[in-house]
C-alpha cells in the first residue's frame, strides 16, 4: 500500500506546492503544480526539480506537473543505494501510485532518462508517451559517434569510489558551475536556480549521492540492454537532443521502438528546459496533445 504523502506549506512558485512522498524506502522531495493528466518530469545531474522551472508554469496549465527530487539528490532522502536505473524507475511508478495517478507522461533528461525508459519498457499501461533528452542508454548500439573520443571525462572521475567527493568537498561551487556553464553554452542560469543547485550538491554526503548514479552505471546498462534484449517500445516517444548528445539517443531508440519522432535542437546546450525553454515547449505541448501512436520517420531541428 502506498504511504499517504506528508504535505508542507513551502511553496517555492507561484501555484507549486513541496510534499513529501515516501515510496520505495526512500523520502522524495516533489513539486507540484496544476491539474489535469499527470506528467513526471525526471531531472538529471547537476540539477533538482527546480530545473523544470522555465517550463513547469505552461505545462501546469493543462496538467498536473509532477517533478520530484531524485533519489538522494536535492532534498530527497539521501539513500545508502539504490541509483540503478532500474531501482529509480521503480521509485518513479511507486510515486506516481502514491499519488493515486494510473497514467502519465513521462519526460526524462539526463539521468532521469535511463528509468523513464525502463519504466516505459515494463509498464508500457502506466506511461501513456514517453520523452527523453540528452542521455544515453547504456551500451546499446546508437552511441558510436558521441563516444568516439570515449565518454566523457567526469564519468571516470565521478566512478571511483570516494574519490570524487573526498577532492570536491568545500569546492562545489566551483564545480556545480562549470557543469551548468558548460551545459548552456557559456549563458548560465538564473541566479537562484544556480544558487539552488549548489546548496542541493554541496557536502560530502551530497555529493556521495550524486556520484553513485554514475558508480552504478553498470548495473544500468545490464538493465536496458535486457529489457531491449526482451521487448520492444511500445509508447509514443520523442527523443530531443541538443549539444553534445545530439541525435545518438535517438539512433539507440530507433531499432526498438514503434512510435518513435526525433528532434535536436539547434544552438543549444545540455540543460535543455532551462537553455531554451521555449523550443523545448515547442516540441513537448504538441506531443504531449497527441492521442494515440505517434510516429515520424524524418528527425527535426528546432
């Protein structure tokens, strides 16, 4: 039986209300807003709910915005495990049961890409359109190009255990902007977003979670690599990519999945809904109106 959520009074926006939900074991932290079919927005590194924050308003207005704070990350229940992709997706289905929605959207980027897809992949009834970003899907074939040079440097670095967060601690600020420098093309984000995600990964502890999504990378790509061994995508899917993720996504996506439109959009960054936030609308409120299979044979750019 699901834990009834604790509500809280704190609202961070206008119309956005913080609960939190105990599902999985874990204590999530999740934002709030609208009402209508349920859509869950799963944010990725280094980031919390709060990088919804330029899209959340307009999606709120024909939906209920579900975006949590990941396991261990934000102001989320820092786990001892649990960050494979499997573990989160099962984390993801038991919130949107715990608050009463049989149905949702689900929108992932980064790593909240591996469990929106896993999660589309087992409950294919529970996840009426799926939506990924700027992630890859473990080691299924796709990637190749991206990875030419290999993956990127931090993964080696955030992989070791206890060494990322043993050279970091007392340094994060410095570090949390470099990724979010990086990830907007040299723009940086709103101050108070930015100041928001280095409070969520400041600390050793902090960062120990934030580390552990990338120490159980394996464990995650043994999972998607059985569950497209085993089953197809069966829900309509959009894949977005930006800089540097591109189209490879896609190319993973593309073998399994039935109903599957491709997108990237042009002069953007990897924090996509907080570099271009309109574009990123642009794409989401038409899919998101769609009824049925989708499907669209010639990728687009925006």
């Amino acid at each position: 039986m699901p834990v009834a959520p604790s509500r809280t009074s704190n609202r961070q926006r206008a119309g956005v209300e913080l609960q939190r939900t105990r599902v999985n074991g874990v204590d999530l932290n999740v934002a709030l807003a609208g009402e209508g079919p349920a859509v869950l927005l799963l944010h990725g590194f280094p980031h919390t709910w709060q990088l919804w924050t330029d899209v959340l308003d307009r999606l709120a207005g024909r939906y209920r915005v579900i975006a949590p704070d990941l396991r261990g990350l934000g102001a989320s229940s820092r786990a001892e495990d649990g960050y494979d992709a499997g573990t989160l997706a099962t984390d993801a289905e038991a919130l949107l049961d715990a608050l009463g929605e049989d149905s949702a959207a689900v929108i992932g980027i980064d790593a909240g890409t591996p469990p929106a897809f896993l999660l589309a992949m087992r409950r294919p009834d529970l996840v009426r359109q799926l939506v990924v970003m700027e992630s890859l899907l473990g080691t299924l074939p796709g990637g190749e190009e991206f990875l030419t040079a290999g993956p990127p440097w931090w993964f080696g670095f955030h992989t070791e255990p206890g060494l990322a967060e043993s050279v970091l601690t007392g340094h994060e600020e410095q570090y949390i902007d470099w990724f979010l420098n990086a990830g907007t093309l040299g723009q940086g984000v709103e101050p108070a977003i930015r100041d928001a995600f280095v409070h969520a990964y400041t600390g050793t502890e902090a960062l120990r979670c934030a580390f552990s999504y990338y120490r159980a990378l394996p464990s995650s790509a043994r999972q998607i690599q059985e569950a497209a061994r085993t089953g197809r995508l069966t829900v309509p899917t959009m894949a977005i990519g930006a800089h540097p993720v591109g189209r490879a996504l896609e190319q993973q996506l593309r073998p399994m999945a039935d109903h599957l439109v491709g997108h990237t959009i042009e002069d953007c960054g990897h924090i996509i809904p907080l570099h271009r936030p309109d574009a990123l609308l642009g794409l989401l409120e038409p899919f998101l109106a769609l009824e049925g299979p989708t499907a669209d044979p010639h990728p687009g750019h925006v």
